[in-house]
C-alpha cells in the first residue's frame, strides 16, 4: 500500500470516526464512512493542505451531501420506505450519490488530476 493511499486513509478515519485498521481502498465517503456535510469540507480542507489546493475543484457534490440536514422529501421518502418495506424486504433510505473510494483519492492525488472512477 502506498504512502499516499495511508495517509488518505488516517485522514478519512480521523474525519469519520472509524479506526484506521477497519478502512480499506473500497471504503467510499458517504456510503461507508457516512461523511457528509460540513464534515466533507473538512475533509476536503485537511487533504488539500496536505496534498495541494487543486482538491478543491473536485466534484465533491457529486458524491456527498455538503449541506447539513434532510431533504424536504424526506417525509415522502419515509413513508414510501415504510410502505414497501416488506415487498423490498429492506428499510434503507435512498442514496442518490456515487461512490468516492479512498483508493480513488489516492489515484487521484497521485495522478496530479482528477479522472472519474
């Protein structure tokens, strides 16, 4: 595993809570670490100090919530979940976003630009 890949992965613990040793290349920001709103700014601040400004210019709305709080269909949403639970067999909110793998972050970062996963 390489340097940069480590380091990712000791940021993104320290952000999300969940020990370094549980994270793997696969664990993505929002469906796994459960980083989201101001929490993926700080994420984004603590990587592009250490790893330069242009991680700010990466589609990060693309992957997680920047904004705090629930959607205005979250009621709506709650109650189609509730409703078809036990035709889906599973009661999970929707997630809209795409998956951001840490490994990605390193590829990325280690490329010098940012390519789609």
């Amino acid at each position: 595993m390489s340097d940069v890949v480590q380091r990712v992965i000791m940021i993104a613990s320290a952000f999300s809570g969940i020990s370094a040793q549980r994270l793997t290349v696969s664990s993505a920001i929002d469906q796994d670490l459960q980083i989201a709103g101001e929490d993926v700014a700080d994420l984004v601040e603590a990587l592009a100090s250490e790893f330069g400004e242009q991680v700010r210019q990466w589609p990060w709305q693309r992957f997680a919530m920047l904004d705090e709080g629930l959607s205005v269909w979250f009621p709506f949403m709650l109650t189609w979940q509730f409703l078809t639970w036990p035709i889906r067999g599973s009661f999970s909110y929707p997630n809209s976003f795409e998956r951001l793998e840490l490994g990605h972050i390193a590829a990325v970062i280690e490329k010098g630009q940012w390519f789609d996963p």
